[in-house]
C-alpha cells in the first residue's frame, strides 16, 4: 500500500467511513463471477451443431453459444490429453510446465490458477477427469477419474486419495457429483468449478440408453478420406487410421469377449447383458452377415465409429443441459460464467483417421463456447486467435486476479465486449507436439499458423517441413514447402516461428529451426 493510499485509508477511518467501504469491497467480492469449466476430451468441432455439423445435434452446447459467444479459432498448443490439461492449469506451453507427453506425472510444485483463485476467496473444485498422474494444489475438493478412468462403474479418487467406486455411466456420474457439490458448496463465496468429461474418449462407450441411436443414419464420407497423403512424409508413416489403426473389436466392439475383455471388466450383468445384445445381436451380426472387405470394410468402420462416437457425444451434450438447469432453476444464472471446451480437436474420418496430435486443422483446432451474462452480447461470433494457454490468464482477469506475469498466454476479456471489438490481437500461433513413437507413431513437430499460412517442421526421425495455403488449400492436402516460388514466403514464415519460438522460450525448437 502506498503512503498516499495509507493516508487516505486512514482519513476514512477517521470519518467512519471505512467499515461502509469494506462493507461495499465484501458485497463486490461477494458478487464475483462464478465459472464451471466443462472439459471434454477429444469432442470434435466437426460433430457440434453449434459448428455448423450437420452430422449431429448438441443442442445444450448450442444454448451456450445462442446465449454467449462461439469462438472459432481456438487452437490447443500440444493436441493431446493430459498435455492440453497441463496447458489449462499453468497458461504454459508444455515445454515450461514440463508434461510435454501423456501417461507421466504432471510437477504440481508450480504454480496453477485454481490455486491463485483459491488464495482469493474462490472456492475451486475439479470432478472427473484430469489425466495428470497428479493431483494439483489449490483445489478445495478434488474427486476424479484415475488416469483415462472407465466408461462404466467408474473409480473416482479424491485428494487423499481414497478411491470410491460410483455405478452407473460416467459422464451421468460426473454430473452428479458436480451437482451435488454446487448444493453442498460455501455459499458465501464465489466458485471455478471443473466438470472434467471423460466423454467422448477411445474406445466410445455410448450410455445403454443412447445405444443404436444413429443406426438409421448413414454418415458422408469426409472429402480427405481416402487421401494418400503425397507430398507429406509424417503423414504417410502414422498409426491412427480407421482402415489399419482401428480395431473391430475393441474400438467397435465386434465379437468382442464380454467375459474375458478387460473393457467389460466394470460391466454389471445387466449392462453387459445391454452391451452383448446390441453390439452381438445387431452390429457383429450384420458384420457377418455382409462380409465385406477392401473399401466397403473401411467405409462399414467409419460408419461404426460415427454411430459410437455421436452415441457417446449425445450423453454429453445432454449432461451439459443438466448443469445449464441447475445453474438456471438455482438462481446462478445471471452471476455464473459457463464455459464448455474440448482439450483438443479430433479427426473424424478425415485423412482416413481417428484420433489427433497433428498441426493440421482438425485436431489443432477446438471447440469453444462462453456463456457471460452482461458482458457478451448472445450471439456473438469471435474469430480471433485464441489458445488454450490463454483460458488461465482470461479465468484469473474475470475474477479480478491480477494475472502473474510468466503466463504465456493471455486474457480474452477484451474481446468478450461487444463494446471494444477490435483491440489489438495475435494473428499467427506456435504449436509444438512431441508424443513418439506410441500409441500413433505421429512424429514430433512444432510451426506456426497465421490467418492464411501453415508452416509445420517434423524432425526425431523424419527431417521434413511442410507448407500449407490454408485460403487455396483448406484441407491441406498439397504440401507447397519445396516449390521455389514460395521461398521468399518460407523465410518470412521462419522469421515468425523464430520470433515465437523465442518469445515463448522454447529452446529445444530453437535449436531444430
Ligand atoms: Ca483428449
């Protein structure tokens, strides 16, 4: 506190006026927003109805954005799980918060905003799933999915680590839970609250309600279905394609084992009895039955996947719906923000894939939507680059925490506004990916995107750049990096990765340019 202010302080303490200031601090403090964070996992833009896809209906993720904002140029800074949760927690890229790769444990001795909000009056909950092989400081109660935790009969461990084990679906289960909290929370403080969705992960368990819902509906092809990747190295050595990756019985379920499969270990009688009865007595069936092989094989799978994938998806959406209930028939409406988000993009079915980890637009990109009251105008379009390092500093800005300077990403508030719509903002973005060889033997890589260019370098085993005009070539099908008359473009490009790499620290890429 300065002399100055101390002095004014104290002259109110004089006047009596003081108490009546506090008084009007402890109402404002009272009155801070409160913010539930729905986090997905691996729900691809492609299948939200609020994106624009015709493939399925998420009409709670659309109440989200009809009421709020959509944004349509998120993109993740290392396109997978725990990484991307990593990347949530610190503002980060990977190379600073050090969870460069899944299935390791995540250094909780730094500092996470929960924990900042926590030292400024927020009480902070994290339920479901978190996949950092840790649990992090700063939240008042923690109780989530052990690793990429199970579809049915889910563990959930708590801080102190005990582990309960809850019957029923997981993404029901880890409303309910959320639910119960928001009724047995503090009610005299303000709250960041984190529904952490396991749905709509591999292997894509529908809710036996949801099951067969999509029979009816055969699914168009993706333009870049059968692309045969020329012209691009990494692309051509994957692992994560629908017609070799993807497998019959685990990810699709056909004769699949029900006693012996590790998948149905959880399984109650009745939900396995639901399971082997549509997926033995319908889908294996007609397996069988049509006996297919070569491209009608590969286009039966992607059929498959689609009707799994958007089963499991609909439980979600309608999970959405129930936290948008309870905040609305609760009387948080008005004071509550909500915000729903994929921890990255997912492929469906284009380039032939599943999965994600590439620079390319489906998996770099994801979904986002924000729901404020009084500050964004319902309807509202942004289009601005904004990354997942910069939901920390935007969460910490909304509840009026003074954002510490080594966050790397930074607050979206000033575009939330529909006074203040054109502030200065990012108009290019660094990526860097690094899980190799397993599971999908998807090279390491790291570039920059700006508004019509995409500059990818693989290297660790594969030495290959890659150059996309996302204008003419938005599906990035034709590798443009070796044709001379873009060199002037390359070197300019590289001057800008170069400038990213070094404003963001990232001294391994540095080294590589
Ligand atoms: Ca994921």
């Amino acid at each position: 506190m300065s002399i100055k202010s101390g002095f004014f302080i104290g002259l109110l303490f004089v006047s009596g006026i003081y108490s009546a200031l506090q008084a009007q601090i402890t109402q404002q403090k009272s009155s801070r927003p409160n913010i539930i964070f729905i986090f997905s996992d691996d729900h691809a833009y492609q299948t939200i109805s609020a994106y624009g896809s015709k493939l399925a209906q998420t009409p709670n993720i659309d109440r989200i954005a009809n009421s709020g904002a959509i944004f349509k140029n998120t993109f993740i800074t290392n396109s997978i799980c725990g990484p991307s949760r990593a990347c949530l927690l610190t503002g980060k890229y990977s190379h600073i918060n050090g969870y460069k790769l899944n299935e390791k444990s995540f250094n909780i001795n730094q500092q996470i905003f929960p924990e900042l909000l926590q030292q400024n009056g927020y009480q902070t909950a994290w339920i479901g799933k978190m996949h950092l092989g840790a649990i992090p400081n700063g939240l008042d109660y923690c109780n989530v999915l052990p690793g990429q935790g199970s579809y049915y009969n889910p563990d959930f461990v708590n801080a102190k680590k005990d582990t309960t084990r809850y019957e029923g679906y997981v993404t029901d289960i880890t409303t309910d839970l959320s639910v119960n909290w928001l009724n047995n929370r503090d009610k005299t403080k303000p709250f960041f609250l984190v529904v952490g969705q396991k749905a709509t992960h591999r292997e894509w368990f529908p809710d036996i309600q949801d099951l067969g819902m999509y029979d009816s509906v055969n699914f168009p092809l993706p333009l870049t279905f059968y692309d045969d990747y020329d012209g691009r190295l990494a692309a051509q050595k994957q692992d994560m394609t629908i017609d070799k990756t993807m497998r019959l019985k685990e990810d699709l379920k056909v004769h699949i084992d029900y006693e012996k499969d590790w998948l149905f270990k959880r399984f109650t009688p009745e939900q396995r009895k639901a399971y082997y009865d549509y997926y033995e007595g319908k889908v294996s069936k007609e397996f069988d039955e049509r006996k297919l092989s070569g491209k009608a094989l590969v286009e039966w799978k992607y059929q498959r996947y689609l009707k799994d994938y958007l089963a499991t998806a609909h439980s979600l959406d309608r999970n959405i719906g129930r936290i948008l209930d309870y905040v609305d028939k609760n009387g948080l409406a008005e004071n509550t923000i909500i915000i729903y988000a994929s921890d990255q993009g997912f492929y469906m079915g284009e380039h032939g894939w599943f999965d994600k980890r590439f620079m390319y637009e489906e998996s770099l990109r994801t979904a986002f939507v924000m729901r404020y009251p009084g500050v964004i105008k319902p309807g509202t379009v942004i289009n601005k680059f904004t990354l997942g390092i910069d939901w920390a500093p935007t969460i910490l800005d909304i509840a009026g925490v003074k954002v510490p300077a080594d966050i790397q990403g930074v607050s979206i508030v000033p575009l939330l506004s529909a006074q203040n719509t054109q502030p200065q903002w990012r108009k290019e973005m660094y990526y860097h990916y690094y899980e190799f060889p397993q599971p999908h033997h998807v090279y390491p890589h790291f570039g920059i995107r700006t508004e019509k260019y995409k500059l990818i370098r693989f290297y660790g085993g594969i030495d290959s750049w890659e150059l996309f005009d996302l204008e003419k070539d938005p599906h990035e099908l034709h590798n443009i990096y070796n044709d001379k008359k873009y060199a002037k473009l390359i070197s300019r490009l590289k001057t800008s990765l170069q400038k990213l790499i070094i404003a963001y620290k990232d001294d391994e890429a540095l080294k590589l340019l």
